[in-house]
C-alpha cells in the first residue's frame, strides 16, 4: 500500500467530518483554517525535513509518489492538512457548553 492509498484512507475519514459539520451548519470557518493550515504546513516541512534529514525518518522509495518539499515526501503534509481541518469539524459538531451563573450549580470550594 502506497502512502498516498494509506493518506486516502484518513482524508476520507476527515471528509465525512468535515461534510457532517457543514451539513449541521456548524461548519468552521474557513479562513482562520487557512492561516493555521501555512502555519502548520510551514513548521511540518521544517521539522520533517530535519527529521528526515538526521536519519530519524526513513521512507519507502517504492511507496511515495516522487514529489519533494525539500527531502520531505509530499504525502507526509496529508497529516497536518487533516489535523487542521478535522479537529475544528470535531469541535463544532459536540454540543455547546454553557457557563452556570447560579452559585448552587457550582462545583468549586466554598468559603467559610
């Protein structure tokens, strides 16, 4: 299995997710997405060129497509675009939590 059939795999996972979120009308909003997506790409292709660089990481030859940030495989940025879009889907799908006014409800120490 190429990494790309095994990123297939986790995107579509993230896919219905995200369509969950929009179907509810509780989608996130896109454009705060977008910038921590070039955060997060930017110090994935620092940091995974480095690990890949020391040796820390080693990757199939047979099983990346070729494409290269750096010495990075393209493949390997699948994760982060996932992360910085299904965790937002997440969060928008579970349900509000409010904040209690009312001092009986609390679940703090009291003072005596």
């Amino acid at each position: 299995m190429t990494y790309w059939a095994l990123n297939a795999f986790f995107l579509g996972a993230v896919a219905l997710v995200v369509l969950a979120a929009v179907l509810t009308r509780r989608g996130p909003r896109w454009r705060p997405l977008g910038v921590a997506a070039v955060v997060l790409l930017a110090t994935t292709a620092v940091f995974d060129n480095v690990m890949i660089g020391i040796g820390l990481v080693a990757y199939n030859p047979d099983l990346i497509s070729g494409a290269f940030v750096g010495i990075a495989p393209l493949e390997d940025f699948a994760y982060a675009i996932a992360a910085v879009v299904l965790l937002p889907s997440l969060w928008h799908l579970l349900p509000a939590r409010t904040i209690s006014t009312d001092p009986s409800t609390s679940t703090g120490s009291t003072h005596a």
